[in-house]
C-alpha cells in the first residue's frame, strides 16, 4: 500500500491545474460527502450541515503527451455551511482553506479525513480509493485542524461583519460556553442542495476579488476580509465535468 504525504499529495496535484478536470485523461470521478458541525452553546446544542461532491481526473491523456505532466487534479462544488447560533451570528464553515492555520484543507478535505493508509488507497489508484469509499459509506470525524476556514458572520446583510474564528477556541469568538464539539463527515448518496447560500447572504454576488477589496478597506493579505471571496461561500468544478 503506497503511503502519501500530505506533502507529497500537493506535490503531485499541483502538477495538474484543477482546469484539467475537464481535460484529456482518465475520469473524472465523484463522490459526495456530507459535513455536520456539532456547536454546543449556553442555548443548546445548534447544528450545521451540507454535502459536497468531490471531483478528480488523472491527468493521463493526451495532455501529458502535449508536456502538460502527470497528475491528479481535484475539486469540490457546494456551498458553505451555516450553523445559525442566534444572537451570537453565524458561524460559516468555508469553502476554501484558512492560510493562517497549518493543516487547513478544502479541495483536499476529503482524504484528510479518509486517508488512503486507512481505507486501501493510494494517490495512483485514486477511483478504487473512491470506489472504497462509495460502497462502505463510512462516517468519521473530521479533525479540527484540517477544517476549511471558520468565519463568524455578526450581520448576514454586512460583509465587513465577517471575522476569522479559530475552530479549537469559538468561545474567543462568540462568547464564553461556545464549543465546537465535533464536525463528522459521512459519504452519502444524497443530492447537492439547490444553490441557498445568496438567500442568507444577498451580497455575495456583488463580489469583486475579496470582501476587503469589494468595500475598498485596506487590509493585511492574510486578514480575513482578503481571504474570504466569491469562491469561499460556493464553489463550482472549473469546466464541463
């Protein structure tokens, strides 16, 4: 059984742009996972849940013969995940990765939380690996670490009200007795939800580049208003898969 780093794994995909999905090669492949947050909270215990769908291609076809290299090349499609924590705001699990926590995934979240050592897969036999996957439907927590970027949202209708949270401290955020107790993740069959996210936040649209850049602020690259973008609340495979 081959054993793939986490370093080696972004070595190899980023040999392949994610626009080789829908290139020359063998796949693409999906599978669909959903994502629960579990918050506990001095109201109760508040949930959040979506499904994703994964997508790889190998890049084995005609564009390695044109010099383009081999390469797995992976994405995801969804939207972000809310979890309504009433008068605290809303905290959002992004789409994209938190460039200021080590370990931070999105497009590759999901061999985060399967790895290939655990259910007999290797980065050079990515379908079986997901084939594995679809037919035993395993259920597994996700490690805080390896979330995509957590925000909280104090107003859904003002953008500059978006802050970045830390998965492991939420009270720091959203005030003492809040908890992210566990986030699960569970291959399924269920469908994509229709596209919802714009009815809580009207103003993603309206994005140009981040929300900093969007509101003219001036920000620190890694600040959160410069990491947050169209592409981290809703994310679509780049082209025709």
């Amino acid at each position: 059984m081959a054993r793939m780093t986490r370093r080696g794994l972004m070595t190899l995909l980023a040999t392949a742009s994610v626009a080789s999905l829908s290139g020359c090669g063998s796949g693409p492949w999906f599978i669909r996972y959903r994502l629960t947050l579990q918050v506990e909270t001095p109201e109760g215990t508040k949930t959040g849940s979506g499904v994703f769908e994964h997508g790889a291609r190998w890049n084995d076809g005609i564009t390695r013969g044109l010099g383009a290299g081999p390469g797995l090349a992976v994405d995801t499609r969804g939207e972000a995940i809310i979890t309504d924590l009433g008068a605290r705001g809303l905290l959002l699990c992004l789409m994209t990765r938190d460039e200021t926590r080590a370990g931070s995934s999105d497009a590759l979240l999901l061999p985060a939380i399967f790895p290939f050592e655990k259910w007999g897969g290797a980065i050079d036999n990515y379908s079986a690996y997901l084939d594995r996957l679809a037919w035993r439907k395993p259920v597994a927590d996700a490690p805080l670490k390896r979330l995509p970027m957590l925000a909280r949202l104090r107003n859904p209708l003002d953008p500059a009200t978006a802050e970045r949270v830390d998965p492991s401290n939420l009270a720091a955020t959203f005030g003492s007795g809040v908890r992210l107790v566990r986030v699960t993740a569970q291959i399924t069959d269920d469908p994509l939800a229709p596209p919802m996210i714009e009815n809580k936040l009207p103003w993603i649209p309206t994005l140009q580049g981040s929300i900093a850049n969007t509101l003219g602020l001036k920000h620190e690259y890694l600040d959160a208003l410069n990491q947050m973008n169209d592409g981290s609340f809703r994310r679509r495979f780049v082209g025709a898969l």
